[in-house]
C-alpha cells in the first residue's frame, strides 16, 4: 500500500476532509514539545483549523525522547489523520499544521537555533506531568533531579523541558528579540503559573538577571484541554489505512469531544484558535479544577480499580455497573461539591456527557496506560479533592478507595497474582516500599503515605484519611476489587 503523503493526498476518498490552505505558504510559529498522541489530536487539530486565514502558524512537532513519532511522520511529509469516533459513526480528516520534527536528544542545539528564530512566537507543552521536574505535591522544582542538575551546567545541551524553554529565551534575550509565549497544556493544576514559578526557579540556578527578565517579560497563561486520546494501536493503523487506502504509519483516532480553555494573556500576536472552537477567557482556573478532578479524577478511579477487576479498557470498566455507579456517585456526590462557582456552566450536563463519552466502545483507552504515573497525577486529580472535603468534614468514601486503588496497583502483582507492569517516575521506591511492607494494608498505607513528594505533609497525618484508605485497602487484599467496589457504593449510599 502506498503511504500518505502529500503527493498522494488526492487520491483520499471525497469524504475525508483535507488541508483547505496551501501548505507551502505555512510558515513555523509555534514549536510544540511532546509530539505524542494528545497534541496531535487537540492543539494541532485546533492550528490546522485556523491556517487558511492566517498561515504564520505552523507547528515544528518536537519529540523529547523517542524518534519513533518523527520515523513514522516525516515519510508522510507531517500528515497524518484524525479519526473521531463514537462507535456509531465517525470522521476522519488529515492534518497538515506540521511544518516540520525534530527530536530533541538527536539535535539539542538545532532546536535551541529554532526557539530563537524570530518568527517563532509560541512554545506549547505537552510532556505529561512527570516531564516538568517538579515535585507534584508542592509544584516546587526538583534541583536534585539528574537531568536538572546536567542541564544547570551545559545550557546549550539541555535534556530537560525546563531547560530548553530557559535557554531558547536566553538565546532571545541575547539577541535582543522579544520572547516568546510559554503554553503549557498538560493536566498541572494552574499550569501556565507552576511552569512559570519552575522556568524562573530553573533560570535563578543558573542566571539570577535572566530569572528577573522572564518573570517581568516572558508570558506563561494558562488552559485546560479536553479530548479522550488513546495510544494508537496497530489496529487503528489498520483500521484507518484501509478506510483511506493509503498507509498512515501514526494516525490518530479520539472521540468527537475536544475542548480548548486559554487564559487570555499571550504576549504580542496569537493564533486565532477560537476560529476553530477554542476559547479565550480571563480566568481558567475554574474550568481547570472542574476538567481535572471531575474527569481525570475518574479516569484515575476507573483504572485502577477497572485494571484490578480484569477491564482493559475503560468502555470495558464503564460496563461494570458497581464501578459505573462508583465513579457516578463520587463525581455527583464526593467531587461537584467541592467545585468554585462556574457562571452558570451546567456541571450535571457535564457530568452526564463525561459518563457517555466514558462509555464510548470506540475509544480502546487501556486502564493500564491511564494507571501510568501515578505518584504525578493523584495529587491534582484526588488528593485536592480529599483535602477540601476534609477541611469542611465530610466523607470521602468513593474518594478514598480510588487513592486505595492506587496502592493496591502499586503493590506489584494483581489479583491472580501475575507481576504489575508498573511505569512511573518513582517506580523503584514504589516498588521498594511495596516489597518491604507486603500485602497488608496497616503497613504498606503509612508507607507509602511516607513520599511526601505525593500526599505532602498534612493528608499523612490526618486519621480521617489513613483509616478510610487502610479499610479500603485491606478489602481490596481481602475481598478483591469486585466485592470491594460493590460494598463501598453502598456504604456510601447509605
């Protein structure tokens, strides 16, 4: 089968919607790092919409680890397809925002050269939590960090997300051209403010009057982002190659739900995303707190327990009616409560799109990769919640077992005893303090509750927590994940 690429683009089927802009007049405006699944299934497709009315802003795609992303792209001329899906029915259309890819260990230099091009006007993030260096629990930057410490002393070779942005705006500093926007678009609470406090607090290691020059000049706003995007699988590659008839080696294939909340604070020009359906408010944080722990607070439940109870998905979690009804009842129950005031935003009719889009059999979003790194996500996603109810006392049941859940999957093996394949930046001490406590639940919660760098200091000490989580965990030893859940909806509805 022949590849896609732009010179087979016309030989794509009539109903498969294509660049409507000449990509020869695209020129790079943004530079984009974490060339992953989620950016090409939101931001670019956002970018993509926008590029027949104003084409200064294409996207040179950086991957910070892996070449495999630009191997599989580059052959293709950057395009690649979308395909939105909700198992009845779906779209598919080919992006072509990509104006170049780079990977960043191969050329660390090269892409510092690209960050001080003038005409680039935008960097955008997304490395998932673990890829900012910080600590999750304070958003403190982690100065004993490896590739911290490497890059402290070798700004032009930097390894870190940090670095590269701190370099790219010395280099511009240096050259007297202005700097660029910072828009992080990963899952940090307040994340255009925490990747600020952690740029300056990276640049204060290294130059105190660069430090001052980015806090005064360099604008970081933050958004909220919006769409389920699952790994590609090598069925989806099959899957859309045969509905387009050509090869697309990396398409992508997501739900029809995509949204895009921007801080409206980007310094000089900026894109015209609300062409394509973004939005720009004055403060997103109201938005932000309700996206995390409403939906990636139950994304989180749904794979841990989901993963135990033997679902490989999260369709597959959603057909459980005992966790269904769980995650239902925490959301409505345990997490709106504990939301700001959102201008007469309908959080029912949210709550009730997210339990379908949940539910979408299209969407083969594995429990296992939304269980990856844990000890980054549960802060922002459960932890928060936990300490606001705290604080006003009142219950955490569903809550709690979900952090149980969490440490019963850390625990190394599952419920038929096979080995956990645990990814997490924090991996080795998981594992360590998981070995030495063993499966029993009075020990290995005040282990674990011991990393402070995930629950702080004041969750570990209040008993209203340790002993709602202990309860839950040694059923989840005891009784499993299935009788577990089951027992918890009911006591929390009674």
């Amino acid at each position: 089968m022949d590849r896609l690429s732009p010179t087979t683009l016309h030989r794509l089927p009539a109903s498969i919607i294509k660049p409507d802009y000449d990509r020869a007049a695209v020129a790079t405006g943004i530079v984009h790092l974490g060339l992953g699944a989620f950016h090409r299934g939101h931001q670019a497709v956002y970018t993509d919409g926008l590029l027949k009315h104003d084409p200064r802003w294409g996207i040179l795609g950086v991957s910070l680890r892996s070449p495999e992303t630009r191997d599989a792209l580059e052959p293709q001329g950057g395009l690649y397809s979308v395909t939105a899906s909700n198992g009845e029915g779906h779209q598919l259309r080919i992006i072509g925002a990509l104006t170049g890819l780079a990977v960043a260990p191969e050329d660390p230099a090269g892409l510092l050269a690209r960050l001080a091009d003038p005409a680039v006007r935008i960097v955008s993030t997304t490395v998932t939590e673990k890829g900012y260096s910080h600590d999750p629990a304070t958003g403190a930057l982690r100065a004993d960090d490896p590739d911290i410490q490497h890059d402290i002393s070798n700004l032009g070779l930097p390894r870190t997300t940090l670095c590269f942005i701190v370099s790219g705006l010395r280099l511009r500093r240096l050259h007297g051209l202005p700097p660029y926007t910072v828009l992080a678009c990963d899952n940090l609470p307040a994340n255009g403010h925490t990747l600020r406090g952690l740029a300056i607090a990276f640049a204060e290691l290294v130059d105190r009057d660069l430090a001052r020059w980015i806090a005064d000049n360099v604008r970081f706003p933050s958004t909220m982002v919006d769409r389920i995007v699952p790994a590609t699988t090598d069925a989806d590659r099959a899957d859309v190659s045969a509905a387009i008839g050509l090869l697309d080696a990396w398409p992508v294939v997501t739900e029809p739900f995509s949204q895009w909340v921007i801080e409206d604070d980007l310094g000089g020009a900026r894109p015209a995303w609300d062409i394509s359906g973004a939005q720009f408010v004055r403060d997103v944080a109201p938005f932000e707190l309700m996206k995390l722990r409403l939906l990636n607070g139950a994304h989180s439940t749904l794979a841990y327990l989901g993963y135990l109870m033997g679902c490989e998905t999260v369709a597959a979690a959603m057909s459980e009616p005992d966790l269904a009804g769980l995650v239902e009842d925490m959301m409505r129950e345990e997490v709106t409560p504990t939301l700001p005031a959102l201008g007469g935003f309908d959080v029912a009719a949210y709550r009730a799109a997210l339990l379908q889009r949940f539910r979408n059999p299209a969407l083969k979003h594995r429990t296992a990769q939304i269980a990856m790194d844990g000890s980054q996500k549960l802060p922002q996603r459960l932890l928060g919640t936990i300490s606001d109810r705290l604080a006003r006392d009142l219950p955490i049941t569903c809550l709690a077992l979900a952090v149980a859940g969490w440490m019963r999957y850390v625990s190394g093996t599952d419920e038929q005893r096979r080995p956990i394949d645990l990814r997490d930046p924090l991996s080795t001490q998981l594992r360590a303090l998981a070995d030495d406590a063993g499966p029993v639940a009075q020990r290995l919660v005040p282990a674990l509750l011991s990393l402070t760098s995930v629950f702080g200091s004041d969750l570990r000490r209040d008993p209203r927590f340790t002993s709602a989580v202990e309860t839950a965990l040694d059923s989840l030893f005891k009784q499993g994940a299935r009788a577990t859940v089951a027992q918890t909806r009911q006591a929390a509805l009674s």
